[in-house]
C-alpha cells in the first residue's frame, strides 16, 4: 500500500469562487414547506413572484434572500361512552426552520384589508368524516416530524370502514371482513360473576383492550372488534377527539381551536390566542406537548387554503391577526409565510412549497403530526400493536450477537443466528489486477463489486458469476476510491491523477471527467437523487466541490483543509468530511452552512455513514474506530485493535440491518464488532502477511462481504 498521500504546504486561505443550486433544483431534491424554506434560504436567485400591491395600488418590495444562517402515565381502567371514530392514514409534517432576517411587517400589514377586489375562494371538496391514522413514531414525544410534508401512502377504504366500526361498537358485519362474531365470557364480568382483575400479566386492561380492539379492527375483524368494544367497555378514541379530528379533516378551524384549547377565543370574526392560553379545558396533551405550536400549525394550514382558494384578503388578515401579532416568536417562519403570499396562483404556491392543497392529503398530514402531541391517552396512534411486536424484534435483534438474516423474526419463539451461518471463511479469490488492491464498493443492489488498484485500473465483477463485467482503464495514476450512484448506474473513479472520472456502469465508457483539481482525488459521494456530487481533494484551494451532470460546480466551500474523505448521508440532508489532520466536520447541505466540528486525538484514515443517517464511523491511525451520533454530536461506540498507523485503512458498518463494523488492518487481519454492544466477535486471518486496505458488505447478502489487500487479491 502507498504511504499517505501527497500533499503541498498549506497555503493561505482564498475564498474560492461559489454558486449556488436555483430554486427549481433545489425544490425537486425536497419536500414539506420546511423544504421550500430551506431552498429559498440556499438559493442564490428568489423565485418570481407577481408583486404585491399597496392601499394606493404601489407595488411592495420583494424581500430579498440572504445566507441562511415518557409516555404519560395513563389513568386507571374506566369506561367510556361509545363514540364513533377511526384513525387515518398519511404521513407528513410541518416544521420550523430557520429563514433569512428580513422585515415583513410592510407586506403584513399593507397588504391585510387591501385586497377587497380579489376573487372569492374557490368551492373546496368536502373531506370524509373517518380517516384512518397512522403513526410510526410514539405521539406521546411531542416534536416537529421529520417525515416528507406530503403523504403518499393510499387509505385503505376497507381500513377506514373496520376501525369506523369498531370506535362506533357496531356490530355490523361486512361482505369483506373476516371471521364472524363470536359471543365471548372474558371482559366486563357478566352477572354472578367474579370481577375482572385490573391488570392482564401486569399490564393495564383498558390499554391491552383498546390496542386489541384497534388490531382487530386493522385485521379486518371489525365484527369482532366491535363486540371486544361492547363487552370491554372501552372505546378506541373519545367523542371529543373524534370531533377533533373531523373538525380538521372539514377543515373547520374554529371548531379544532375551541376543542384543542378548551374554550372560545374569537374576537372581531378572527381567532386572537396567546402563549399559555391552553387552560387545561381542552384535549389532554401528551407530556411537554405545546398547545400553541399546535395551534399556529392549524392557522399556518387555514392561510394556506385561503391563498389557495384565492381570498388574498382574508389570508393576509389570517397572516397579521391570527400569526404575526400572537406569535411574534415564530418570527422566522412568519417571515417565509409572508412570501408565501406572493405566489401569483394555487398552482405556484402549491409547487413552491411541495404541499397538496386543501383537497390533496394536507389535513391528514396535519392531524398525523397534530395526533403526536395528544395524549395516547385519549388519542391512540394507529398500528401499536405491530408497533410494540417491531420493537421487540428490533430488541432480540440487537441482542443476537450473530444476526446474519435480512428477514424477520417469527413471534412465535426468541430470535437467534447461529455462528456457523456467520461468514468467516474465505469462499473466493479474484486476482484481474496486477497491483495493490486499495478499495472496494457493492452496487446498492449487490450484484456488481468495484474494485480499485493501484494499477490504475477498476475492475467490475458480476457477483454471480464473479465474471468481469468491465475493466475501467482510462486513469494513468493510481485510483483511490470507488462510488456508486444511487441506482447503479453510474460509478465515479476518483484518481492520483488529479481527476474524477464518471462512468456508464453498463457500458463501461467514461462519460464525465473532473480536472479542476491540483491535486489527488482522495474520495466522492453522490447525493441521494442521483443528480449532482461531491469531490473532495487534498488541494488546498477548491477541495471540495458540489458537481451536476453538466460538469458544472454548482458550489465549492471556502475552506482552508484538505480533504482527506466525504459523504452525503443518504437522507440528504447533511455533508460530512474528515480532514487529513484531526477534525471531522459536518454540514447543512442545504445551506451549506457548517454545524459543528468534532477535535480527534490522532489523524484521520476513513469515513463512513450508516444507511439510516444516525452515525458516522472515524478510523483513526492511533487504531482507534469512533462511532459518532450524529444528533447528540457525541461518542456512541469505540472500536480498537487493527492496525492503521502508516496506510490508508478503511473500516464500515455492514452485515444484516448494519448490525456490524467491520475493518481492515495492516497485520493482514479483518475485525468485526457487534454495533451495539462493541463486542469483538471476529478477527480473520485474510490477506497474510499484507495490509488488508479496506472491506465491504454485500448490501443484499448478509452472508457475503469482500476484502481487498496488498496481495494484488480481492477475496470473498
């Protein structure tokens, strides 16, 4: 293996020349107003918007852009007066972000009361009643969602009727549900009977009733949940949740505030609510939940469908009363929704901030992330049965020291795997290359292995056959690294050649070739949609660039580092890079805003982010791996034992479900840990007596992983 990589002496810092996405591309990458926010915050040129107009026909400035900066204890069993009701099914949010300081109170208070020309708004469709809800997360932590604005899962109309039924306790069967209603003794104690204990193994009854009644409602069994109803005594939801969520599917705002809150708080034909008013009267509140960020993301939604419905005026006064003077604290995000006002049609304000109207799924996805600061108390969040059944999978899972199955568990027994299906021995050696073997990388769908050499080539093998598919021969100095684009189609080679190089993967011919670079190639990642990515160098200007199809560099950050690795984490929201000194550096990759930092004890070899977002893994050459959270910005995991101290080294996460780290050594030798509990499960004799220089995971075969050493071999 070569020693490091060459470098220049660090030369003083020069801002190097930027550019920025514009607002369509960005938009297309995103969504959720949160999205647009965030677009229009990191777009170098605002979107056109017809101006808007003063009391005395004047047009208003347009604001300019800038840099962007336990579960409750529930109550003891009691019975409920039957209401009917059912959960809906969409998932979606609305939260804050961060916007530009500008001064709106010019369009507010101009523009409110100066529209009385406009059009009427137009007739929106009535929403059906009963939706079904669904939830992944536990409504009792209240929060903004995470989740894409727009929901795009179908409602089942079967799924509705069923949990319809079974909130109402009807009895009444349909041709498509299954099983039939069977008279049952368990329950409320019949006559002469002993009374029922208030527990089931330790367990509240009325939790175990009502999630049984909404299981057997999702099955398909409405007829039998509505007789478990009746006996049981308990009801899936109470009335007053039910108006709740029938006021906000109708879209009758007046309503959802005088239940959410507990009282009327009307004044002068608009909605006026302070911070604090919740007066205890109105829907119970999981705990921490905060009544007015409830409150101000309903009358976001009500201005939204004003402007959608084209009644300007009365959107603008919804904007200045019901927004902007109760909820001065929301500053920023009341700024963003004044521009919002200036979108010249539904059609514009609908693209613009990735939203589906009044008569999409917009109040599902509302009352999704409203539902998530009720109380599940009152307010039980769809599928938490299979909700509770995931969890204890995910906990025997992350128990089983060996996990080497993609599928799931059974319920019916406890999950373990074997060591003997754990792959430890050597199965094949691929030797199409003449030199030092430095990385290696699966396509996302496990059927094609990259291999890069220090003979300048990249090899591709068909993981089937382990036939040659392609030899990539057009570098003429070593290749360092490897990258596959999000569908397999394309790969990027990145060279001590100074150059990246981007390739048809099913051709095998080069198709775009990256040369502003001073310097060695050292690492590239693509962004999740497949359409632009990042090249990081070991220059000391313009090391690490944002790249587009065109070749065009759509940004580069002024930085004073070498990069020594990079990735976009695969939800696309932030940059990570590791220095060639000590530092790891994460970034917003909307704003292109830095986070934060992280300071190591020891330089740096290699970078890798897990599938879901939440870690990074930092090898250092002190032989150390540090498995960083990346929301808590602190240590999860320490990995030590290989050998990195002269070589590059890379190390990442693998196995089923990413339940393993795993890296190469100098001493010739593969170590894997479990991820959770840091236990070192194996250390592999793999490619004696040489370095072994990286490894991977076949993302599709947890029984399949390859190593690439300074033996000229790759083995599986």
């Amino acid at each position: 293996m070569s020693d490091e990589l060459p470098q220049d002496q660090p030369a003083p810092h020069s801002s190097a020349s930027t550019s920025a996405f514009s607002s369509e591309q960005i938009l297309t990458q995103t969504s959720g107003l949160e999205a647009a926010a965030a677009s229009y915050t990191a777009s170098s040129d605002p979107p056109h918007f017809a101006a808007a107009r003063g009391p005395a026909g004047e047009a208003l400035e347009h604001i300019p852009p800038s840099a962007a900066p336990q579960l409750p204890a529930l109550s003891s069993a009691r019975r409920r007066r039957r209401s009917p009701s059912s959960p809906l099914a969409s998932q979606a949010s609305l939260s804050s972000v961060p916007l530009p300081d500008q001064t709106v109170e010019g369009i507010i208070l101009a523009s409110a009361g100066t529209q009385q020309g406009d059009s009427q708004p137009s007739t929106k469709r009535r929403r059906l009643k009963h939706r079904n809800m669904r939830l992944d997360t536990d409504p009792s932590t209240p929060g903004p969602s995470t989740r894409p604005f727009i929901s795009t899962s179908p409602i089942s109309p079967l799924h509705k009727a069923a949990l319809a039924n079974a909130a109402a306790g009807s009895s009444q069967s349909s041709p498509a549900m299954n099983g039939t209603a069977v008279a049952l003794t368990n329950g409320s104690a019949p006559s002469g009977s002993q009374p029922l204990e208030p527990t089931y193994f330790g367990h509240d009854r009325e939790e175990v009733a009502r999630i049984l009644i909404q299981s057997l409602a999702e099955l398909g069994y409405s007829e039998t949940a509505a007789v478990l109803t009746r006996e049981s005594g308990f009801e899936l939801d109470v009335p007053t949740v039910t108006k709740f969520r029938t006021a906000i599917l109708d879209g009758d705002w007046d309503e959802a505030e005088r239940i959410l809150m507990g009282r009327d708080h009307v004044q002068g034909g608009h909605s006026i609510m302070v911070r604090g008013a919740h007066n205890g009267k109105g829907l119970k509140l999981a705990r921490g939940a905060d009544a007015n960020e409830m409150l101000f993301r309903m009358r976001q939604q009500k201005l939204l469908e004003l402007l959608e419905g084209g009644d300007v005026h009365s959107a603008m006064a919804v904007l200045r009363l019901e927004l902007h003077l109760p909820f001065m604290n929301h500053d920023n995000r009341i700024r963003f929704l004044s521009l919002v006002t200036l979108t010249p049609s539904a059609e514009v304000l609908r693209s613009f901030i990735q939203w589906d109207g009044a008569s999409g799924r917009s109040r599902e996805s509302l009352l999704i992330d409203l539902s998530k600061s009720i109380s599940p108390a009152v307010m039980m969040p769809e599928g938490r049965l299979a909700t509770l059944f995931q969890q204890v999978k995910d906990d025997q899972i992350s128990k089983c020291l060996y996990h080497s199955t993609s599928g799931s568990p059974s319920l019916y027994m406890d999950h373990i795997c074997e060591r003997e299906n754990f792959p430890t021995l050597m199965a094949l050696e691929l030797d199409k290359q003449s030199k030092e073997i430095w990385h290696l990388a699966f396509s996302h769908d496990g059927t094609r292995l990259a291999a890069a050499s220090q003979d300048c080539s990249v090899v591709l093998y068909e993981t089937h056959s382990w036939a040659v598919v392609h030899y990539l021969r057009e570098h003429v100095k070593e290749v360092a690294y490897v990258s596959w684009s999000p569908d397999d189609s394309k790969i990027i080679t990145c060279s001590f050649d100074y150059t990246a190089r981007v390739w048809n993967s099913l051709a095998g011919t080069c198709v775009l070739v990256i040369d502003h670079h001073k310097q060695p190639v050292t690492s590239a990642s693509w962004s999740p949609d497949g359409q632009s990515f990042v090249t990081g160098s070991v220059d000391i200007t313009r090391q690490l660039c944002l790249w587009d199809l065109n070749k065009t560099c759509l940004y580069s950050w002024p930085i004073n580092f070498r990069i020594q690795d990079c990735r976009i984490s695969p939800d696309a929201r932030r940059l990570i890079v590791i220095s060639t000194e000590k530092q790891a550096f994460i970034y917003d990759l909307k704003s292109r805003e830095e986070e934060y930092h992280i300071n190591f004890n020891a330089k740096l070899n290699s970078l890798s982010v897990s599938q879901d977002s939440k870690y990074i893994l930092v090898s250092q050459k002190n032989g150390e791996i540090h498995m960083i959270d990346i929301e808590e910005r602190d240590l999860f995991r320490r990995f030590t034992g290989p050998k990195q101290d002269n070589f590059v080294i890379r190390s990442d996460f693998g196995g089923a479900g990413e339940h393993f780290v795993i890296s190469g050594s100098e001493d010739s030798r593969i170590f894997i840990w479990h991820k959770e509990n840091g236990v070192l499960l194996e250390t592999l004799d793999a490619h004696t007596p040489v370095s072994v220089n990286a490894v991977a995971w076949n993302p599709q075969n947890p029984s399949m992983f390859a190593s690439a050493g300074d033996d000229n071999l790759v083995r599986m």
